[in-house]
C-alpha cells in the first residue's frame, strides 16, 4: 500500500459569490487526492479553534484521511477569500494561515518516527515547513514541495532546493523555453525532479536529463481551484505505484524515470482535468461564517 502524507497549511476556501467555504491547502488538498486515488494518506499541519477548522476536520474524518498528529491553537484556522470568473479562481485575500503563523508545524521523537513511516511526504511554500525539511530529508521518505509562484525567491531556493526529490512550480506566464531554463536552474541547486504546469499550456518536466512535455485533457472548467494540487497528487502515486515491488535506487535510473513518468503525466492530466468539474479544490462546501465573508466588505 502506497503511504503518502501531506505536510503544512489547511485552510477553508471562501467562496464570496456563494458564501460557501471549502476544505483546502495545497498539503491538504494532495492528501485528499493521493487518497481518492487509493493511497494511505493522512495530513499533518495545524488547526485553529473555529468552525473552518471544525469543517476540515468533519471532511478529513469522512475521507479517510489520517490527522492524528495534527495540533490544534486557539485562535483562527487558515482561510481564503475567493472569487470565480469564467471558471477560474481568483483569491481576493486570506489570513495567511491562521494559526499556524504564531504554531508552526515542529517535530517531536514520535512525530519523526511517524513520519518516518510514509513512502513520500509532500508539503509547500504555504505550510511554515521550509525549516523542517533537514529532518525530513533524513528519513527515508521521498520529499516533494510546491513553489507555486514562489520560485521568484532566490533565498528560498537556496534553502530549499538541496532537500528535495520533486519541486512543483507554477509557471503559466512563461514561454516553453523560460520554464525549460528555470527547470534546470532548480535542479542544478539540489531538485531531482522539477514540474512546471502552465495551465492551459500543460506541464514540462525535467529530471536533470531529459524534458517531459504533457497536454493538459481541456474540459469546460466549472472551477480551476486544485488542479495543480491534484496534478502533483496523480504524478506522485502514479509513479509510486509503478516504483512498487522494485529496488530502492530503481528511481535513480533513467531508463526507469523514462519508462514511468510518461504514463504518470497523462493520468495527472486526466485527474487534473476532472477536479475542475467540481466546486473547490475537492467539494465538500458548507455555509460560511458570516465574520469571514463580511472582510471582503
């Protein structure tokens, strides 16, 4: 059974047309995906005490998805103010994670044994986890990140970069040939497998050998809100699944990256695809609290 953990922010996505809220985060939200796609997956961050964290809570619960180690602070969980134009999701504003500001995510003895026990750990530039990835470059799980739009910052690269075995970045305002270059830019400074998706333009990957280019599946978009999310979720458990039964160092072959991220890319782009059919990153909407919808005022 493939084990993945998502690592970082959860927050509720407040949609202002509807006022509804939605469960979300990019850790979150990968969680969610590796498990809709069989995987084990559980989520580790940070709660507030509110009804968003209450309502992250009640959809993990009835997922499937393991939150044993999470904590929970007085104070506010993290959420996002969000509008929708012609199906694509604008943020409007947020809280920039609630409590997770002031109680970042750190790990104990048992939490490090804990996460020692997962086949790939993913996290991201939103979850206050960039100081931990030492530690988790220490176990034997695989590390991803998610940049986002964040890979402007040359510090955080720097920082970052060395630890890990797969970085996300979203890069839709760059030409091919500029993704290519920042592609390779990433893996010169530590990143083992690097994945631009430029949204309609579909994603480029590079492995420090060679470029993957996959088509994105184009649908009538009701929302875009989680394709990215739900892109790297398809990509990682695809190529987990195909890494089972194989030796430990099969991934360190570039025969074996060749024989299994083509296969791996189209199923991402056919789940990515069918996330933009639903409301938020994954449904699961209830009525937002009114204090939340009344600071877009």
């Amino acid at each position: 059974m493939i084990k993945l953990l998502g690592l970082g922010d959860n927050v509720c996505d407040v949609y202002l047309n509807t006022q509804t809220m939605y469960p979300g985060g990019q850790a979150l939200n990968v969680a969610v995906y590796a498990g809709q796609l069989g995987a084990q997956a559980d989520f580790m961050g940070v709660f507030g005490r509110d009804r968003v964290a209450e309502h992250v809570q009640n959809t993990l619960r009835d997922k499937g998805i393991g939150f044993a180690h999470c904590r929970s602070y007085d104070g506010e969980n993290g959420f996002a103010l969000v509008t929708l134009e012609k199906g694509d999701r604008v943020f409007k504003g947020s809280n920039r994670g609630g409590v997770i500001q002031e109680h970042p995510i750190f790990l104990d003895r048992e939490d490090l044994e804990y996460v020692a026990d997962f086949q790939l750990i993913h996290t991201s530039n939103n979850g206050f986890t960039d100081d931990l990835l030492p530690a988790l470059h220490r176990t034997p799980a695989l590390l991803s990140y998610d940049f986002s739009y964040r890979w402007r910052e040359e510090e955080r690269l720097e920082r970052v970069c060395p630890y890990l075995d797969f970085a996300f970045l979203s890069c839709g305002e760059l030409s091919a040939e500029e993704t290519q270059s920042l592609c390779g830019r990433l893996h010169d400074k530590g990143c083992e497998v690097v994945t631009a998706t430029r949204g309609g333009e579909g994603a480029i990957v590079f492995d420090g050998r060679r470029f993957y280019y996959q088509k994105p599946d184009l649908v009538p978009a009701l929302d875009t809100m989680g394709a990215g999310d739900s892109f790297a979720a398809a990509m990682l458990v695809g190529i987990l699944k195909r890494l089972e039964g194989m030796e430990s160092s099969a991934w360190d072959c570039q025969e074996v990256r060749a024989e299994i991220l083509p296969p791996a890319l189209r199923e991402a782009a056919a789940f990515a695809a069918r996330t933009c059919l639903v409301h938020g990153a994954f449904g699961c909407g209830a009525p937002a609290p009114k204090n939340l919808t009344d600071r877009a005022l």
